[in-house]
C-alpha cells in the first residue's frame, strides 16, 4: 500500500499520541507551538512556525498562518476558491484576537482575498471590533487592499451544479473546512485567527460563528484559547469558544474542554446529530486537545517536535 504524505503524518501522529496522551505533553511548558483545524492546517501551521520559532509574536504567527488557505483557490471553504452562497456570490468571515483581549472581525465581506487581514485592521486601526459588508469592504480599500474576484472557474461550475438540485447543504461531514488557528508564542502570550467562506450555498446574508468572538474563536491569555468548524448555529447558540475557554479556566484540559462543550450542544441542541461541529483548544501550558460530534474532524500540531496531523475523537463513534 502507498503511504501518502497525509497517512505518514497520521502514523507519526499514532506513534506521538502514546505519549500524548490528547495533547497534554510531559513539559507543562510547551512553546512556541500553533494548531489548527483541518488538514490545510499543516501548511498553515509551517507559515506561522516560520515566525514563532524565531522568536516572533503570535498574532503575526496567526495571521500569516491562516493567509495561506485564504489564498489557496484549491481549498474550497476560505477564502479566494472558496463556494459561494446560494446567489452564487463569495462572502467571507474571519476574526483574530490576541493576548490583551483585541480583536478584530470582518463578515459577509466581498471581493477581498485575505479577509483575516482586514479583521486585523479593524482591531488595530478603529475603535470597533467588527464591521460587515459594504463598510467592511469600503475600509479595507481604504487600507489598500485590492478588491478581486474571489468565485474561481471550479467554484462556480459546482454552484451551477448544485442551482439545478438545490438540495440544502448541510455542514455535516465533508462539505466544511474553515481554518481556525491558535498559537502560543515563545513569550508566553496567545493569540487566535479565524478565517472561512462559511457554509456552501448559505442563505445570502448568511454570517455563521467564524467572525463571532466567542461563538467562533476565543483568547483569554491567563486561561487558553479555543477555535471552532462545523456547523456555525450550534456554535453560536452556545458560545461555544468561550464556553470551551470557560471550562479550562475551572481546571479542565483543552482535550476536556472540547468534550464538554461538544457535550452542552449535545444536551441543548436536539438536532445536533446531523451536524458537525468540532472544537480545538490550546491552553496557556501548551497543551493541546480536539473534540466533535462525527467522525472525520482532524487537527494540525506544529512544535519544537515536529509537525502532525491528528484525528479528534468524536462523540459519535463511527
Ligand atoms: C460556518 N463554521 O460558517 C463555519 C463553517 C465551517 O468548516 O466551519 N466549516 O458555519
């Protein structure tokens, strides 16, 4: 049998995870280290570790990390490539946050490829956290960022397709893919980027938890900080990145955490089998976890040890 790149990083991921046990690693002191969700997570991750290992900021870590799906017109669900909703337009969320409780957020933006940019603009240069739509788009070409078509050839092709079945798309298994991004620096300080094109074929005006401080993406520097993909309604009926944040601050690990917010939409949420939702959590140690509620939901780890790929355990088991 052929191993491809991805099924070594899962091997190396298994042979890790003994000693990992979920992420919680023998040094409490784990750093510089980034994660993020999904398999573009890894080229994401080599992007951010370029600036952690030298030293550099998590935030800029963060930004750069997740800038790198957002220009991939082969990854499907961020940024330039990603589907357009149900009109056939490309609309794109994304926050960022870091270690002194800034953020930034932009939503339902159009037309401008790197959306975590712009959110980082916001943070910095307004005294707002999130601007949307038309205002958005204005104030990132105000900061010189260039408007284009974000619908590519094969994106398009696929929205035709689907015109003609209509069926609704449901965030479950497959059709997801948004980066979430978490880091901590050399310095100690964390910091938390999210970045999607949402759900393919969303209602026009669609925003989901991705550019939600909370729902989406959480950093409190003392505690940890937590991101999330899926399904964005389950996650901003129950806050969940904050919810995740919450639970490490009353002493649980990042691995506990995800279970147990994945556990409260369980409890709340009667319909949340059809859906996927997962969570990744990062805590001001180093340690790491995941958790979702299908099968299918794996997480990129860049350390001093190396780079993996590792499945999250889910709540049902496949
Ligand atoms: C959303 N949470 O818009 C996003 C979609 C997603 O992986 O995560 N996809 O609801």
């Amino acid at each position: 049998m052929k191993t491809n790149r991805r099924d070594f990083l899962k091997l190396s991921a298994a042979a890790g995870a003994v000693g990992l046990a979920s992420g919680v690693k023998a040094s409490t002191n784990n750093k510089p280290i980034v994660v993020s969700t999904w398999e573009h997570g890894i080229p994401a991750n080599e992007a951010a570790w370029k600036i952690l290992h030298q030293g550099g900021k998590a935030l800029d870590a963060v930004e750069a990390g997740v800038r790198v799906p957002e220009g991939d017109p082969a990854i499907r669900t961020v940024g330039y490539g990603g589907y357009p909703d149900a009109n056939g337009v490309v609309t794109l969320d994304a926050c960022i946050m870091d270690e002194n409780m800034n953020c930034g957020s932009v939503a339902f933006l159009q037309n401008i490829k790197h959306p975590v940019s712009v959110a980082r603009k916001v943070m910095e240069d307004t005294p707002h956290v999130m601007l949307v739509g038309e205002g958005a788009l204005e104030f990132a070409k105000s900061k010189g960022f260039k408007e284009e078509n974000l619908l590519t050839p094969e994106a398009k092709a696929d929205w035709q397709r689907w015109l003609k079945e209509r069926e609704v798309q449901m965030i479950n298994i497959e059709n997801h893919d948004t980066i979430g991004m978490l880091a901590l620096d050399a310095n100690g300080d964390l910091s938390g980027a999210c970045t999607t094109s949402g759900a393919a074929y969303k209602m026009h005006g669609r925003v989901g938890d991705s550019p939600l401080i909370g729902a989406g993406l959480y950093v409190d520097n003392e505690i940890g900080a937590a991101t999330a993909t899926g399904m964005g309604e389950l996650m901003i009926k129950t806050v969940g990145c904050h919810l995740v944040v919450e639970f490490m601050r009353q002493g649980a690990t990042p691995q506990q955490a995800c279970q147990q917010a994945v556990e409260r939409i369980a409890t709340k949420l009667g319909d949340y089998k059809a859906f996927q939702v997962g969570f990744l959590a990062l805590n001001k140690q180093g340690q790491y976890g995941a958790y979702c509620i299908q099968p299918g939901f794996n997480y990129a780890v860049q350390d001093n040890s190396g780079s993996q790929l590792i499945d999250a355990n889910n709540l049902l088991k496949g």
